[in-house]
C-alpha cells in the first residue's frame, strides 16, 4: 500500500493517521479536509471555548513538532465529492483526484438543521469552531435571552455556558424527560435537574411550531421567539438548534458503498472493498455482540475505532472486532457527567453511591444479572473503579 487517503480531517481522520505512522505503514498519507482548519477538538466548543475561557490554541489537536512524525499532506478547505471504491479514486470540490490504495471515511456529521429556521439571523447551530465563533460573538453582544431547542449534551452544555455568561436562558425538549430514551426516566431527570438548580428554564413536552422574526436588512429576517405547538411563545434574540447531527456521506452517492444514517460497515470498520474502512461519528458499524448495525457520535469512539480501522486496512482483511468502550463525558453547571458502557431504559439502575439530591452520585445499570454500564454524575475516583472492574464486555454473537 503506497497511499491512503483519508477523507475528513478532524479526530477521526487525524487518529487513523497516527495509527497508520504507529502500525508501521511508511507510505504516503493525504487528509482531506472540508473546514480550512487543522484538526481540532469539538467538545470546548460548547464549553471552555464558547465561554471565551479557552482560546482557540486550546483547541489544536496536534503539537507544532507532530508534523515531522506524521508526515501527512494536507488538503484543507477540499471537499470530497465522489468515490470510486474500486480503483481507490476520490474526486475532490477543486476539481483534482485523488489515487488511493487505501480510503478511509471519517467524515463526521452536520449538526441538524430545524426546517424553516435556516438563513434566519441569530438562529445557529453548532459544529464547527467557526459555528461557535458565530454563536459566542452573540451571546457576548449586549445581554440577549437565549432558546436552546434540544435538552441533549450539547444543547444542556451550552445552556451552563449561556448560564456562566449571566445570559437568561431557556430550555426547549420535546420530550417528557430529557436523555430518558438513553439513561431511562430517573437518570434523565437528575440531569434535567442540573438546569432548574442554576436557572435555566427548562419546557419539555414542547414543541417547535416555528419563529417569529422581524425584517432585518432588506433581504433579511431575524428572530424575535420561538413560537411552540401549544400556542406558547418564548421571546429570543439567540436561537439554538441543539437536536443532533446528520453523518456527512452525501458525497458517497453512487460509490456502491452501504449508506443509511451513516456507512455500514462490518465489525471490524471496513466498508465493503478491503480497501476502504470507515471511523468516528459517520461510521456504522456491524456490532460484535448483536450483529446489528450501531453509530456512536462520541469523541472517545472515534479514538478507539482508529487502531481497529487501520489494522484491517493493512492486513487487506478484517484481522480485529470494534468492541467499544462506551465512554462518554458531558460537563454542565457544576458537575462531570460520566457514562461508560450501553445502557438502556430498561435496564434496572442500582445507585452505588450518593444520591441524585446531592448531585454527586454513582450508579449501575443492570440487565440479566450483570453490570452493563455505569453513570457518574461528579465522582470520577469510584467511576473509574467501576469502569475498569465491573461493566461486561460484549460477547461475540454466535
Ligand atoms: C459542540 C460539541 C461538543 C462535544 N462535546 C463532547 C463531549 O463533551 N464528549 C464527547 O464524548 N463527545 C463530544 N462531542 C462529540 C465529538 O466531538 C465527536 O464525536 C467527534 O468530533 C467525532 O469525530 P469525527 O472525526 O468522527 O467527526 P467530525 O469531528 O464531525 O469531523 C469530520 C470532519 O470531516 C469533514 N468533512 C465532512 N464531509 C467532508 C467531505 N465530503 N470532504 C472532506 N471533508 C469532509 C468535516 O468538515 C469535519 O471537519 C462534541 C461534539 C460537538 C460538536
């Protein structure tokens, strides 16, 4: 193998490169990327970096000196627009190719838009370093009430953050309790907690209904509130739509490849031909466990299928299984929330330690008899311990 091309250059793209120069692989390595950045770190994004505590030195995921290690050839502020898998060729926005023998996918996602707000002033979404310097520039001009629409991680994130900025914040989630589908209806409420203790007004059950603007400019609108299905309406200044992200495999169209909420691909991260495997928040891989096909959008999945991706890619077979760790941070407010395993709402939840009252809890999920996950809200020390000793690894599917 004498080049790899690989196709999104941020955590994904830039650990699978590692990986390729830490497996031997002396070869040529290209890293197209869509963003005209270097590889850097999301997580701050909602935090450190948009309460303007972090700057954006902070964010680089590569020290001056890893360059020379690394050896990679940049292609920044490239899109990639079609693949070939069978003669490795990937056409990139410049209108150049690429020759390839090797291709990985590491394309992440795109935050979610919410039909009917795009183009309209003071509504964002968040991604990109570009997303949050956008967003922060807002939320640091004049005092303005802020609507976050989505009560996930990143949408409970920015909220501490609106929080830490003395900025009036409100909550909007469709759902009864925030997180339950993931953590069930006691975890998600603990967290959902977090926002009430520190002055964020939390709405659930509601939905959007749409927006009300006034003319801004002459071609223009911009927000004024957010109307919602039950008639209500919550005056904003700021809008954010924290619902999720969409993985970014539009450029696949017509590769043959797999492609449905992300790139399927077997349990060992290769994506049909030997010669193309996919890695992070775009990947969908076949789970080793179930057989069935899962997508994680976590910084530490995109890390660990890495090693796994690269390994099957040299050895032109899949040799090594993806078996995640499941591990998952999330700071809000005061607190560390800490999630390591797969945890379902209908596991039973065994508290270990502390209560959801004092906000410094440890707990089990358990299914079958076993410990399957374990969630920490600021107990790092027992977590851990919990981690490493307790949780049951996935056996292989028969
Ligand atoms: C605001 C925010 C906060 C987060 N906080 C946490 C946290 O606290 N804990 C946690 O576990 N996880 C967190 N995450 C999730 C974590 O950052 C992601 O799981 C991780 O970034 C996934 O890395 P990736 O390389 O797979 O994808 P991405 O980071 O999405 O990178 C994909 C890259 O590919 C590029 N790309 C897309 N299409 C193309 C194309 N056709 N051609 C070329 N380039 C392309 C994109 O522009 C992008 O740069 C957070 C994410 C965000 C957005």
């Amino acid at each position: 193998m004498r080049t790899v091309a690989i196709v999104g250059a941020s955590l994904g793209g830039l650990r699978t490169a590692q990986e390729l120069r830490s497996q031997g692989y002396d070869g040529r390595v290209v890293l197209v990327g869509e963003e005209a950045h270097r590889p850097y770190d999301r997580p701050p994004l909602s935090k450190a970096f948009l309460a303007g505590t972090a700057d954006r030195e902070a964010l680089d995921l590569l020290e001056p000196d890893d360059d020379r290690e690394l050896d990679v050839d940049y292609r920044l502020g490239v899109r990639a627009e079609h693949l070939d898998p069978a003669n490795g060729r990937v056409l990139l926005s410049d209108g150049s190719e690429l020759l390839a023998d090797g291709v990985v996918i590491a394309t992440g996602g795109r935050a979610r838009p919410l039909p009917g707000t795009e183009g309209v002033a003071g509504v964002h979404t968040l991604r990109t370093v570009d997303d949050a310097l956008r967003l922060r520039d807002e939320l640091t001009s004049g005092s303005p009430r802020v609507v976050i629409v989505g009560a996930g991680f990143i949408g409970a994130e920015v909220a501490s953050t609106c929080r830490t900025l003395g900025l009036d914040v409100t909550v909007l989630e469709a759902l009864e309790t925030p997180l339950a589908p993931i953590l069930g209806a006691e975890l998600g409420a603990a967290c959902a907690r977090l926002h009430g203790d520190h002055g964020t007004r939390l709405l659930c059950g509601a939905t959007v209904d749409g927006l009300n603007t006034v003319a801004d400019g002459p071609h223009g609108v911009r927000v004024t509130g957010v109307r919602l299905a039950n008639g209500d309406e919550i005056p904003a200044d700021v809008v954010l739509i924290g619902i999720g992200m969409i993985p970014a495999t539009e450029w696949l169209a017509g590769s043959g490849l797999t492609v449905g909420n992300g790139v399927h691909t077997d349990s060992g991260l290769v994506a049909g031909p030997s010669t193309v495997v996919a890695v992070g928040d775009v990947a969908r891989y076949a789970s080793v466990s179930t057989g069935r096909h899962v997508r994680h959008e976590h910084w530490t999945n995109a890390s660990e299928q890495a090693g796994v991706a690269v390994a099957n890619l040299l050895a032109g077979h899949t040799v090594r299984h993806y078996v995640p760790s499941g591990y998952v941070w999330s700071d809000q407010y005061s607190v560390t929330i800490q999630i390591a395993g797969h945890p379902a709402p209908s596991d039973e939840v065994v508290f270990v330690e502390g209560s959801t009252e004092a906000r410094t809890f440890v707990a089990t999920f358990q299914r079958d008899g076993e410990t399957v996950a374990v969630f920490a809200m600021n107990n790092a020390k027992l977590f851990n311990r919990l981690r490493r000793q307790a949780i049951r690894r996935p056996a292989p599917a028969a």
